[in-house]
C-alpha cells in the first residue's frame, strides 16, 4: 500500500504562522510527496509547533 500527500502550498504561509506559529521554509518541495521523499512536517514539541523536513 502506497500513500501520498500535497505538500502546503507557499501561498499559505499567513495560514501556517497563524495557526502553527511557524514559517515554512524557503527551500522548493516537491508539489506532491511519497514514501521515501522529504517533506515538512509540523508537530507539537511540550506542546509548542515545530516544523522539521524529512
């Protein structure tokens, strides 16, 4: 079994830093992500959001 995902895109920076708190980061990302592919992720840290590439 296979899973994919559209990454945000860059246009919702407002919507990320109003409701994560985070910038997304400047670096280009594939327009759609699979297993194996590097992605943003954003989760919670002691309940502060963190965003990290993977």
């Amino acid at each position: 079994m296979c899973s994919n995902f559209q990454p945000i895109k860059r246009d919702r920076q407002e919507w990320v830093k109003q409701h994560f708190d985070c910038d997304l980061p400047a670096d280009d990302w594939r327009p759609e992500t699979y297993p194996t592919y590097p992605a943003l992720f954003i989760y919670l840290n002691d309940g502060k959001p963190r965003n990290e590439c993977y």
